[in-house]
C-alpha cells in the first residue's frame, strides 16, 4: 500500500471559517487576467432590436373536428356543432375551402374525441390575424 501525503485540509478550513494553514513553503504565482479591451459606446447601440410586441404576428386559431359517416364531414368548429353536418362538405373540400381562406393547417391528430362522441379526426389550423 502507498502512502499518502499529508495535506492541509483547506476546503475543511474555508467552510467551517477557520484560517487556513499557512502554506508559504511553496510560493503561490500571481495570475494577471489579460486586459479587457473597451467596449465602444456605441456597440450596444447598433445591436438590431428585437421585435416589438406591436410588430410580431397575431394568430387565430380554429380547430375542426371531422365525423366519418358515409365520409369525413366536418362535424364541430372550435366546439361548435354545424347543423346539417351529415350533408355538409367532405374532409378535401373543407380543407380546400378553409386553404382559400387563408388557414393554415398545422396538425391532425386521430385520437380520442375531441367534442362528440364519434369526432377522433381533429385538424388544428392557423392564419395571421
């Protein structure tokens, strides 16, 4: 087995605040940090700002869920059951009609209802207000 050397326990010492032991058998070298170059002034003037609250872009969203009887017919928007929906558009013609005006659909997901009992199509749209 080797022996250990015997060290002060300073990190011991600085915790419970009592003075280190004096080490000044081995000379401890200086560290100069490098100079810090000066910041112009107006560096932080020319940093592009970022956007403002008033220029960033409002969203709307919609969500549509979809029934399949005899086809997807889109049967809820945003919880709000359509009347006639069995006689209502197909799933394409919602999705080329909504795209006219300007929605962007961002998801579907085919899960548990969302509204009725039988809507597990949901499509999720967006459009800048």
């Amino acid at each position: 087995m080797t022996e250990r050397k015997e060290t002060p326990d300073i990190l011991g010492a600085i915790l419970s605040g009592a003075t280190p032991p004096d080490q000044s058998d081995t000379p401890q070298p200086v560290v100069v940090p490098p100079a810090m170059p000066a910041t112009p002034p107006l560096a932080r003037a020319e940093r592009v700002p970022r956007a403002s609250a008033a220029r960033q872009t409002r969203w709307e969203y919609l969500v549509v869920s979809f029934h399949e009887q005899n086809g997807w017919h889109a049967r809820f928007i945003n919880g709000h059951e359509l009347e006639n929906w069995q006689r209502g558009p197909q799933l394409h013609d919602v999705l080329d009609q909504l795209g006219a005006d300007g929605w962007e659909l961002i998801n579907v997901v085919k899960s548990e209802p969302l509204y009725g009992t039988m809507d597990r199509l949901q499509a999720f749209f967006k459009r800048a207000q």
